[in-house]
C-alpha cells in the first residue's frame, strides 16, 4: 500500500507533463492543491520530480548505492527442498538477476484460510493517485483492499514469521508485521519497486525504524480464477499465484539496478489474496 501522498510513477509522468506543456510549478502547485495535495507535499514533490528529470536530461545519473547483506534462502547453491524449521518447503523456481526464488507449500492451505479469516474484517481501501490531477483518492474498481497485522499479533502470525525467519536465514525482528491485501475483479498493483525511494524527502524518517527494506516475500492465500501474477517487467518474468506458495525477491540496493521492478497484474476473474513479509536491513522494532 502506498502513502497517500507519495510520488507515484503516475504523479511524477503527470508533472513533467505539465511542465513540458508550458505550466508554470505555480500553475501546477495551484491544481495540485485544487485536488487535495497539502501545499508543503506537493512543493516536496515538484521539487523532486523536476531536479531529478532535469538530472536525467542532462545524463547526471544518481549515483548507485553501494550493496548491502541481504536474505539469501538458497546459500549453499541449488536445492529442490529446504527445511523451514517446522515444515518442508519446495524450491519451484530462481533467477539471479533479479533474486526471485519461487516456493511451494510455505503455508498450508489452511493457514491461507485463517490468514484470510484473520484479515477481512480490517481491510480497508488502498489509494491510488489520479494521473489526471495528481490527487490521492480511492479508486474503487482498480484498487485492492489491505490492512497490517503487528508482527506475532496472532499465534498464527508468530508461526508463520518463525517460518519465514528459518526459510531465508534473517531475523523475525528485522521483519515489518505482515501486510495482507486483497485485489477483486480488475484490481492489480501497478509496477513499482519495494525500496523506499532514497530521492524521497521522507525516506530518512522512515530508515530510523530498520533502515532499508532488503527483501519481500510474497505468500499467496488463494489461487485466483484467472490472472493476478507477480509481474517482473524487466525479465518478463510472470509468477503464477497459487495457493501456498510465495515468490521472494531481493534487492541489495535501493537502485533499478536490482531489477526488482514489479507489479500485480490485473485479476481478471476470482480475487487474489497475498500476505507480504517485507524483510529490514536491521531490527523493526
Ligand atoms: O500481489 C502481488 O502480486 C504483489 C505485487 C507487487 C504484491 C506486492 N507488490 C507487494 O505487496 O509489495
Ligand atoms: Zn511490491
């Protein structure tokens, strides 16, 4: 789920467009705050968005972070299984580059039931920024619903982060509490990476809890109808969503060079259920 006013790849497209048109940021300040940005956010975002176009234009390159540990679930090399301290866990799939590695059978079907049972009557709506106005609103058709559980909320939860914990070799304490989100019919998640944006004014605010996000796992609750994969439009990667299973990737860098750009493809039938575990360089607490 994103923050409400953060500078989605929609809003930023949106603002250089109306720069390239010949509006002045006061012009687009102006309409920004029409549509209900707060005027001390939409001024961080234009300013952002702007220097680091210009940047670009001029071929000034932000400069690649250096690399961080990261989880790594398969360290000794290839595996078809691996013990996840209270279960056996099947490798389906991996890529290097980006780190994806494809599990089956890391919940069982009936904990995607409880998970499910848990979550439902929290969910609220995500939001989605308007491409037209660069408001933040609910966009009923096309959004997913979501909520956080804290982290061992629930005996289940406490289970499943254990699980987790032993499967990629990284602390339950480095972990954020589990994020459960549904998509209905039409609903998909836009291609976005996981990292927090180092360019983003808020960014260091939220490192001070945990630093980076390192990795995410994401556990599919149901098999939707049709469509609903884990896209990863760099490799053209698609990850099938099945009902136990989870797809993980890693990201040594808050950098496209990870080539963890990746999205939720439209449900086209059904509705899709994930639970995702993002993975802290240090402890969350
Ligand atoms: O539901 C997914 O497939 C998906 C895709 C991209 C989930 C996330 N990102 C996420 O939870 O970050
Ligand atoms: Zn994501």
């Amino acid at each position: 789920m994103s923050e409400s006013q953060a500078i989605t790849p929609e809003l930023r497209a949106w603002i250089i467009e109306q720069a390239s048109a010949g509006h002045t940021p006061d012009v687009v300040l102006k309409s920004m705050q029409a549509s209900g940005w707060n005027e001390d956010s939409a001024i961080e975002a234009l300013e952002q968005t702007l220097t680091s176009h210009l940047d670009e234009r001029a071929g000034r390159a932000a400069a690649v972070p250096p690399p961080v540990k990261v989880p790594e679930p398969l360290p000794h090399g290839t595996r078809t299984t691996l013990w996840a301290g209270d279960r056996e866990v099947t490798v389906l799939a991996s890529l290097n580059a980006p780190r994806v590695v494809v599990f089956g059978g890391l919940l069982s079907h009936d904990e995607c039931d409880d998970m499910i049972a848990l979550a439902r009557s929290r969910l609220v709506r995500s939001e989605t920024v308007q491409t037209d106005t660069g408001a933040s609103e609910v966009n009923e058709a096309r959004t997913s619903q979501g909520m956080f559980f804290a982290r061992g909320e629930h005996v289940l939860c406490g289970r499943v982060e254990a699980r987790m914990s032993a499967l990629l070799g990284w602390p339950v304490e480095n972990g954020e509490g589990l994020q459960i989100l549904r998509y209905g019919p039409g609903a998909q998640y836009k291609p976005h990476y996981d990292y927090f944006d180092p360019e983003q004014a808020g960014t260091p605010a939220i490192l001070k809890r945990g630093g980076q996000r390192v990795a995410s796992l994401v556990c599919y609750l149901n098999t939707p109808t049709q469509g609903g994969a884990t896209v990863f439009p760099d490799v053209q990667l698609e990850v099938a969503p099945v009902k136990g299973n989870a797809v993980f990737f890693s990201y040594d860098r808050p950098h496209p060079v990870t080539r963890t750009l990746h999205g939720g493809a439209p449900v086209i039938e059904g509705e899709k259920w994930v639970a995702t575990k993002w993975l802290r360089e240090g402890r969350f607490e």
